[in-house]
C-alpha cells in the first residue's frame, strides 16, 4: 500500500489537558444549559456542551445531589451563553474585467501559447536523451520553469480552458507517457513502510511542490494497461491500482494511450475503438475514478482520415468514450483555446493552432537546444518573444487579450466557455513615448523567426 494522508482527528482519550489548560472550570463549561434537580437523580436537560465541559459535569455529577447541585449553581449563575461563531465571509466574485492597474502590471494575453512538453523515461544511468531524462536534469527543468513564470495545469484543463493560474503566470501542461517504472516507483523501507522514490518524476514532482507551495501537483500521464508486450502500469504489479488510484487522488490525470501501444497508422475504425475501449476498462478496473477523456497516439501518429472520427468517440465492448483531447508528439506550442482554428495563426506558422483533437507537443532534448522542437529551444523563444506567450490575467471569468491578438481570438469560444472577452491597447505607458502595445512582424525572413516590436501609438 502506498502511504496516504489521514486527516482524521483523534478523538481525546482523557480530560487531563483541561486542567493544565490555565483556564477557569467555568470557562471549560461552555454550555447552555437549563438545570433540574430531582431529589433521586440529579439530571441536566436541554444541554448543548463542549467534549471538555461534559468530561467535568461527569466528574461533578459523580457527588451526591445536594453537592453536584450547590457545585453546578454557582458556574451556571457565572455562564453567558457561547456566541456561534460568525459564517464564513462568502468568496466575492471575480470582477467583470481587468483592472488597468493589472493590464500594466501583467500586459496578460490569454490569446498566446501554451507548452505541452512530453516526458517518457528518468534512468539517472542514461544519458539526456529526447526519450530520457535524467532525475537531476529533470529537477532543473522544473526549477528553470518555475523561475521562468510557468505554473502546471493537465491537459482536460487546458483543453476546457480552466487553467487556474495566477495573474502573470503561464500555464504549461506536462505529460508523461507510457506509464514507464521510472516514473512512479514505490521502495520499502528498512521497517518495512511503503515510500515514493523521491528519484521517480512523481517523487521530484511532489518534492518540488512541496518547497514551492504555488506549483501544484498537476500533470497527465498517458498510460498503458496490461496488454501484448506492456507490463502492468508503472512496473510493479503489487502497486499498480494504488498508484493510479494514488494520481487520481492528488489532482493528477490519469489519461489513454491505447492498449497495445500500437502505430494506428493503417488501423481500421473498428480496431481503434478496440484499442481505445478496452483501455478504458483495464485502466478502471484497477482504479474506477481514472479520468481517461484524453488519448496520447502512440508514436505520436494519426490514423487515416476515414479512421480518424474513432479517436475522438465510439463505443465497443460495452464501453463508450469521448476524448476531449488527442495529442501527437510533434513539435510546436500550441494557442489558447480561446483562438480561431487557422491555418497559419502566426506569420511563419511556428505557433500551432488551437485543435483540440490535433495537439502538438514539445519534447526536453538537451543534445539540440537550438532546434525548433525543444523545451530548450522553445524556452529561449518566449524570453524573446514574450508577446506570444499565454499569460494569465488571474481572473477566471475574463479573457484579456492584446488589441494585436484580438483578431485571433473565436469571441464564440469565449461566450460558449461562460467568460467575458477583454481586448485592451495600452498606450502612452512605453518608455522614450512608444506605446506600450505589442505587435507581431516577421524578421526579415531569417529562419522562420518572429520578433516583437513596440508599436508607436
């Protein structure tokens, strides 16, 4: 079993603390109380009391009536009725648009890009690789995100556009597939007791949440079932359903990525629904809250056209599916799921439009830090170019977006998601007199590459 929180509070097992409390026997007695003596049995009606006050009233009970009565006048002539205590103050709403203080403070563009990075393996004994990363390596990376303004939502939030991220933040949404042994492993101790091998992605990950309390534990693991060449989720058969059950509890998603792991290249309808199905119902068995609305395609490929209505719904077997999300495994961010569906919703097209169904991703790959495709490369293009960059403006019932994104954003998409869409221009807040509005041009054709130039109101 894998070791959980137990927030239950134990109840006291005796009243000694009472008396070492420093506080007075009527003050223990918080009651209000209305008292009957009967000459055979002293009784109390009518008694709402504290656990402390009812362990004393035994104790005075326990006299002989006259004296548990002359005992109990004296502290109910003394008591004042204990006042409720006063309702929680109800969360007030967000208000209906950013503040300008927050436009200049953030410059928000919940119009920009997000990040799908891809992770499979963490062997510290192989070298960085785009398919391994090293525990130490992946420690960084999560420091370098974090200082960098990125916070960690799933896949189901991104894609649903509920990415709870603090106002200036970015979201970024990592995966992990294959459900590989590396990335979740569980030890025993010396006595015996179970731990997460603080080596594993989730042991660095929680670890990491821990010391910074504003990096949640949230990612999406794509994982397998036992099925063909796949060994149980994880690698440890003795753990496989608490580890799943495990992510489902602390917030992480649980998600498909077939039963066999097989190219869907040339497979037909039928035989993805097969693969998408039984997924479903091998995963759930183990632990039946697995979310498993999203599929990573193995190897990153799309079936043929005429195949391809199978990924997102069907029924086989018994069980039915909708995934919100398919993702390939190439090699661009993506943009918010508040923006239009084109083409080329950048200059050079280096930023992917949103489609929810056709979700591009970043690979870590240290070997090639300066090809389009990287979490290294991508890293440095938005320190560069942070204009394209997604960045919250913490309000979750608005969308504020640069004037030189708006048209890029599906207002549609907006209103049908319950928010309000907020574009803003700030001028005449630039330094040297430029406006502080951004805007996007292409860079004399070098490579494809955008840059960021301030625009003179």
């Amino acid at each position: 079993m894998l070791p959980h929180d137990d927030n239950r509070k134990a109840m006291p097992n005796s009243w000694t603390g009472v008396t070492n409390s420093g506080n007075s026997l009527s003050d223990a007695l918080a009651f209000d109380i209305r008292l009957t003596y009967n000459p055979v049995v002293s009784t109390v009606f009518y008694m709402r009391i504290s656990q402390r006050g009812i362990y004393l009233m035994r104790a005075v009970m326990r006299l002989r009536p006259p004296v548990s009565a002359l005992l109990l006048l004296p502290l109910l002539l003394g008591c004042k009725k204990e006042a409720a205590p006063p309702p929680a103050p109800a969360t007030p709403p967000p208000p209906p648009q950013v503040s300008e203080i927050d436009l200049k403070s953030f410059k928000p563009n919940e119009a920009g890009a997000v990040m799908i990075v891809m992770y499979h393996h963490f062997d510290p004994n192989r070298p960085d690789t785009d398919l391994n990363r090293r525990p130490e390596t992946f420690r960084k990376d999560l420091e370098t995100l974090y200082q960098a303004g990125y916070r960690p939502v799933t896949v189901s939030e991104f894609v649903e556009n509920r990415m709870d991220v603090p106002a200036g933040k970015t979201p970024l949404v990592l995966t992990f597939d294959d459900s590989a042994p590396s990335q979740f492993r569980v030890t025993t101790g010396a006595d015996g007791s179970p731990s997460i091998d603080p080596d594993c992605a989730v042991g660095i990950m929680e670890t990491f949440s821990k010391s910074k309390p504003d990096w949640p534990m949230k990612a999406t693991f794509f994982v397998l079932p036992r099925r063909g060449n796949n060994g149980d989720p994880f690698g440890q058969s003795d753990s496989a359903s608490d580890k799943l059950n495990y992510l489902v509890s602390k917030g992480y998603e649980v998600a498909n990525h077939s039963s066999t792991h097989s190219s869907m290249r040339r497979m037909s309808a039928d035989k993805i629904r097969w693969e998408i199905s039984t997924a479903i119902r091998d995963i759930r068995a183990l632990a039946p809250q697995a979310q498993m609305q999203a599929i990573a395609l193995p190897y990153g490929i799309l079936p043929r056209k005429e195949a391809e209505p199978a990924l997102i719904s069907g029924e086989e077997g018994g069980t039915s599916y909708e995934n919100r999300a398919v993702l390939l495994a190439a090699w661009r961010p993506v943009l918010s799921p508040v923006t239009k569906n084109v083409k080329r919703p950048t200059p050079t097209g280096q930023i992917a439009a949103f489609n929810p169904h056709r979700l591009e991703r970043i690979t870590p790959d240290a070997r090639r830090p300066n090809t389009a495709g990287t979490l290294e490369f991508w890293l440095k293009f938005f320190q560069e170019n942070p204009n394209l960059r997604y960045i919250s403006d913490g309000n979750p019932k608005v969308v504020a977006v640069p004037k030189s994104m708006g048209e890029l954003v599906d207002a549609g998409a907006v209103k049908a998601q319950g928010k309000t869409l907020q574009v803003y221009s700030l001028t005449g807040s630039g330094s040297g007199g430029r406006g502080g509005e951004l805007s996007v041009t292409p860079s004399g054709g070098k490579s494809g590459a955008l840059r960021v130039k301030p625009q003179t109101p």
